[in-house]
C-alpha cells in the first residue's frame, strides 16, 4: 500500500538532508519541500510561533517504521513530526512508480 508523509523541519538544509539520504536508502520515492511556512504550536505549555520546512513525498506502509527511525536519528527536534496518511487512489502508473522506487 502506498502512503504520503509529512514532516517538519527547522529549516530547508535539515529538509535536503532528511530528503536525500531517505531517497539514497530507497525508503520514499520522492519528497517535496515546502520552504518558509509558520507554525503555531504549543510547547512546554507556551504558544510557539517558529518557521518551519514541511517535506511531504510518497512510500509504502511498510517502510513507516523504518522512516521514522531514520528521521529521529537526522532531526534537530526532540520529538519530530511524522505522519502518514492513506493513499486511497491515484495514476495506477505513478502509484506502481512508488512501489518500484522503493526497497
């Protein structure tokens, strides 16, 4: 099963890198960034207003835990946001693409 992700970032060289070595690995087939977007959070029980860089790209369910692992050991944050959400269609072409570009 496909999937799409989503996770922030402080800033794009930390989003390039997260990107790059996941594409290296074969864990997504692709990601897009997102540059300069502003965050509203709470943190530590303060409202946070931060920029951020938003990678969102596509891989298969049962790379999610491996993502995830990789990522903790790349980001800055202590707790890095990472989704996932459901491919429910798409291209069959570009969703066999994923499949493909991914181990």
């Amino acid at each position: 099963m496909q999937i799409f992700f989503y996770i922030t970032c402080t800033n794009i060289k930390e989003a390039k890198k997260i990107s790059s070595v996941l594409v290296k690995k074969k864990l997504i087939a692709c990601a897009n960034i997102f540059n300069n977007i502003q965050s509203v959070f709470s943190w530590k029980s303060k409202v946070k207003f931060s920029k951020e860089v938003i990678i969102t790209g596509k891989t298969t369910k049962k790379l999610q835990t491996k993502i995830i692992s990789e990522v903790k050991k790349l980001h800055s944050y202590d707790v890095p946001c990472i989704i996932f959400s459901k491919i429910s269609s798409g291209n069959e072409d570009f969703l066999k693409w994923i499949r493909n570009s991914t181990r």
